[in-house]
C-alpha cells in the first residue's frame, strides 16, 4: 500500500522531536504534528523555563551569601519582569533557533490535536492523511491530588506557573519530588514564604537518605518549611488567599498553591482504540523495542510512562527510530540504557544505575563507597560543599549505583553514566587523569578510594612489598 508519508510524528517534545529530525536527515518523508507548542512540555513548561527560574533564584540569592566570600550582605532586590523575560526567550528559541531544526519537516501546527482514524490514518483539523509507521510523543499532563475543593481554586502547576506576573508572596507548594523540590527553593529563593506538604515521609524520600536529609536542612536553612507525613483534608479559596486544611496542622494559608504531585496520561484527544493501540492508566503499552500493539505505531518518551525525562525522551525517539529500519538481530532494548537524572536544587541530586534497595532485593554484594565535598580542598576554599558521591561497587570494581549530591552533580553524573553503560571499572577510572581542581576530580576519588579499601588486605600488602624489594 502507498502511504502519504514514510513517518507520521504526534507531538513535537523532545522525543518527537528527535523521531522528526533524525528521520528527515535520512530523507524519509516526514509529517509532525503539534498540537501547542514545538519543544512541548520541555521547552515551553518545563526543563528551560524552570532552570531559567532557579538560575534567577540562584542569582538573587548569592547576595546573602557574600559573606561566604569576604564580602558584605546585599539585601535581595525586587524581582521585576522575571517571568516576561523567560516568555521573551522561550519565544526566541522557538521561532529563532528550533524551527530551523524542521526544514524537511511537514510541520503541522496551531490545526490542533492529531486523532487516528485507522491504524495508519490520523487526522488533525482539516489535515487527513496516511503513513507507513507513526511516532506517538504525546507526553503526560500534571496530575492534580483529589483534595475536596482543589477544583474550585485557581491552581498553579507548571502549565501556568512560569506565565506569572508577579513572585506570590505566599506560596503553598503539595509534593515532594523534583518539580516540587525545585520550584518550592526557586519561588523561596525569588522571595516568596514557602511551605512544602507532602504525605510522604519527606524530599526525595525514595532516594538516599543523607541526600535527602542533606536538602531538607538546606531547604529549612533558607526558610522553607517542609511539612511531611500530611493528611490534606480539603482546600478553599478565601479573598484572594487559598487555605489548605491538613489534619496535623489545621489551615495553612498562602497567596497562591502549586500542585506538583505528578503526572497524568490524557490519550482521549487521540482516540487510540480506532488504531488498536492498548493503553492502561500508567502509559501507551510497549515492548522492548517501543512498539505499542500495532507493530507499526511506537510510542515513545513520556506518553509510554517509562523514565519521564527529556533526555530519555530524546533517546527513546532515536531509538525507536532506529528499531523501525534496522533487522530484528540489530534492535535495541532501550531499557537496557542507564537512565541518569538530575534535580536542579542548591544542592542538586544526581543518581544513576541502581538503588541500594534494589541490590539488597537481589541479594547482590556490594560495597559503599562515599567521598564528601568537606574532603576536598578545592570545595572548601571555594566554598562549593557540603555534598558527596557516593558509589555501590562490586567486589571487583564493577559499579552498579551512584548518587551524587552537591554542587554540578548533574555535571558529575554524566561520566558514571559511561562508567555504568560501557562496565567500565573503577581500577580503569584510576587510571583515567581528572582535570584539577574540578568537582569531576572527585569521581577520581572513589576510585582512590576503593583501591586503598583493596590495599588494606594484609596479603595484598604483603605481595606489593615483596615485589617492590625484587624489583633491581
Ligand atoms: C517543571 C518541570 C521541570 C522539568 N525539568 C526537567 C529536567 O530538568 N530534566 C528532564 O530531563 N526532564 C524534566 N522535566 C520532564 C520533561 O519535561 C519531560 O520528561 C519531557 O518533556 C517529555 O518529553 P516528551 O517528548 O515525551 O513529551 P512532552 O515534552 O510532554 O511533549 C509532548 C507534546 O505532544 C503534544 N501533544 C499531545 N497530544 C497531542 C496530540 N494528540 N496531537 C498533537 N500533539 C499532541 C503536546 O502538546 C506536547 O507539546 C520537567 C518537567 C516539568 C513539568
């Protein structure tokens, strides 16, 4: 059968705008459409406007630390324009720099959501047409909790939050993870009295303990109250302030309240049962190879509920598109791919690989091996601390884990992810020369580390003297 196109792309994000840029560079006919905006959640509510917030808060924030550095004190300035200047460079980057990116792309915007009218027709507006294999990137919408009366207020969550006019005085923000934690220092650091509620058991609670700990000290330190183990009972509006009852507190009053408690899948635009594609409330169903139950439709990036990030995203678009031209001995599992992350708090939280819990679960052996930023002079005379790495490593170097908290984790974590993917071991990474003085210099350190845990071995010792004193 002809097609009208080779790829037909749904939703222009970061995975499918990886799917579409790829697959036009390999000259295949390529249609896309979006529904808002290209660059998706990512670019237009999410990573860059929230990094382009924190990189303000951090901005206004160091005032009160130049005391830090032998300096006086400045008193936090007003925040003006903060958030039309974001707007204004969001703005740039999508008509100045992205929309380069589509020159070969039928692009298909502003028309509306793409819904499928068979397996291999979608329709979008006025648009009709048909392809030989369809990326579904669709992503995910915020997850609003079911408190009683949260329907009835003006809600901020990051589809709205970053148009603003103004820093609220107040601010209620529900969640503990990493949009949560992110905004909840950003909008304090901007100079709004924050108070974080969660029903976990705190920050990041599923993550390493002192990392945790480590942010909710920070976080306190700065004037956040962290309110955790909460039962929201219900919310209402009063004048222009929105009081939250909990039943441990009674009701917590604030100008605004951000809702970051997680994501939503919303597939009713795309009508995906005319195309015979399965879906459950956690995502579009998969297979290693990101084909959904139609052989011919993948669904990639967030919309498949997998790592819900946008490098993963980017990837598992790259991937997909991969699988669908190459033989079946030569695809890819994109589950086999560590996934490393990063939340952009002072101090930012970086982890990869696996969790101490997962290895206890498999009864893997492993030793823990932690270096702090206290350690490190150059940390210390710069004032970079406190942080650490901290690495689970096999008895022969392998290493499965890494957490990184501190000062350019998100930097850091980067090169434990190649260590991780290519099973590359630590006596190798000993041997590999750090620039000095850089944090990555740390990543040095556990190797340092582990090599001396190795040298405590009184055989060992033994052998290594006994060779030296042969040696002419
Ligand atoms: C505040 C915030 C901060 C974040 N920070 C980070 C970070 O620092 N690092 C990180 O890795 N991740 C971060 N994320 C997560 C990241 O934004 C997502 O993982 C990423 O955007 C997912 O990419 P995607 O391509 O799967 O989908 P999306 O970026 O969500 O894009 C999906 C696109 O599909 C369109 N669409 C949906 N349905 C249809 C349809 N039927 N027809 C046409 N178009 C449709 C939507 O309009 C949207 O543009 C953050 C998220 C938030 C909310």
């Amino acid at each position: 059968m002809a097609y009208d196109y080779d790829v037909a792309v749904v939703g222009l994000g970061p995975a499918g705008m990886a799917v579409s840029i790829m697959a036009s560079a390999m000259d295949l006919k390529v249609i896309a459409v979006e529904a808002h905006k290209i660059g998706g959640e990512c670019m237009n509510v999410g990573c860059i406007p929230s990094k382009a917030l924190l990189r303000a808060a951090a901005a206004r924030h160091v005032l009160g630390e130049l005391p830090k550095f032998g300096m006086t004190a400045q008193p936090p300035p007003p925040v003006q324009d903060l958030f039309a200047r974001i707007q204004q460079h969001l703005d740039f980057i999508g008509s100045q720099k992205t929309r380069a990116m589509f020159a070969k792309v039928e692009l298909v915007l502003g028309e509306g959501a793409a819904r499928f009218e068979d397996a291999h027709t979608l329709q979008a507006g006025t648009r009709r047409f048909t392809a030989r294999r369809i990326f579904l990137c669709t992503g995910t919408r915020p997850a609003i909790p079911p408190i009683p009366g949260i329907e009835q207020i003006a809600v901020l969550t990051n589809e709205n939050m970053f148009a603003l006019e103004a820093v609220p005085e107040s601010l209620l923000v529900i969640g503990s993870g990493a949009i949560a934690c992110e905004m909840a220092q950003g909008f304090a650091r901007l100079g709004a009295r924050v108070t974080m509620v969660m029903r976990g058991e705190g920050l990041l609670w599923r993550e390493d303990p002192e990392g945790s700990a480590l942010l909710t000290r920070t976080f306190e330190a700065e004037g956040i109250r962290v309110l955790t183990r909460r039962q929201m009972e219900r919310v209402e509006a009063d004048g222009n302030a929105v009081v939250l009852h909990t039943r441990e507190d009674g009701p917590l009053r604030a100008a605004r309240l951000l809702s970051a408690t997680g994501r939503r899948m919303d597939f009713q635009a795309l009508q995906l049962d005319r195309a015979g594609v399965a879906a459950t409330e956690k995502g579009i169903t998969v297979n290693a190879r990101l084909q959904t139950s139609r052989r011919h439709i993948y669904a990639c990036g967030d919309c498949n509920g997998h790592a819900q990030l946008s490098h993963a995203a980017m990837h598992q678009g790259m991937i997909a598109l991969i699988n669908s031209m190459t033989p079946w001995p030569f695809r890819r599992d994109f589950r086999a791919f560590p996934v490393p992350w990063t939340i952009f708090t002072e101090p930012a939280f970086s982890q990869v690989g696996a969790r101490e819990e997962e290895l206890k679960k498999r009864g893997t052996r492993y030793e823990v091996i932690t270096v702090r930023y206290e350690d490190y002079g150059a940390a210390i005379a710069e004032n970079l601390g406190p942080g650490f790495l901290r690495a689970l490593v096999s008895p022969l170097g392998r290493v499965y884990g890494m957490t990184i908290v501190g000062h350019v984790s998100g930097e850091l974590i980067n090169e434990w992810t190649t260590i991780i993917q290519n099973r590359i071991r630590l006596h190798q990474v000993l041997f590999q020369m750090h620039s000095f003085p850089t944090m990555g210099f740390l990543s040095k350190r556990i190797a340092e580390t582990w090599m001396m845990r190795r040298m405590k071995s009184a055989p060992l010792r033994r052998m290594a003297a006994a060779m030296y004193r042969l040696m002419p």
